[in-house]
C-alpha cells in the first residue's frame, strides 16, 4: 500500500499502468524477475497485480507469531 501511495502523491493519480510500469523499480532481483517473466496481459490493473503477487509469494511468508516478533520486521 505505502508503494500505492507514494505513486499517487508523485503524480500518477490513480493510474494503475503508470504505477505498475514503475513497479519494477521497488522491487528485489527475484520479485522483479519473477514480474518480468508472468506471461504478456497477465495484469490488468492494481487488484489484479495484488491478487497475482499474493497468489505467488504467499505461501513464501513467515508471519511474525507475536508482537515481540514484528519488532524485527523491515
């Protein structure tokens, strides 16, 4: 959400393909390999990036088992 925003307040407005196409420059080596290789017009817009993105590194998450735990999150 904060990459979200942070595109709105610079001047996208709302406009998913300006957001998306900027993207890749958040994001790690493996993350941005694996959005290069999705298949052309796999995304449409915002909620179907999430949706893909979710669907693929979800599983990959540890969630934190207490707040002691979120401390270490960066």
């Amino acid at each position: 959400m904060g990459f979200w925003l942070a595109c709105q307040l610079r001047g996208a407005r709302g406009d998913d393909r300006a957001i998306i196409r900027q993207l890749p420059l958040f994001l790690s080596d493996t993350t941005r390999r694996w959005l290069k290789e999705l298949p052309a017009n796999e995304i449409h817009d915002w909620a179907n990036l999430v949706r893909v993105f979710e669907g693929n590194f979800k599983g990959t998450y540890i969630c934190p088992d207490n707040s002691w735990d979120f401390s270490k999150c960066k």
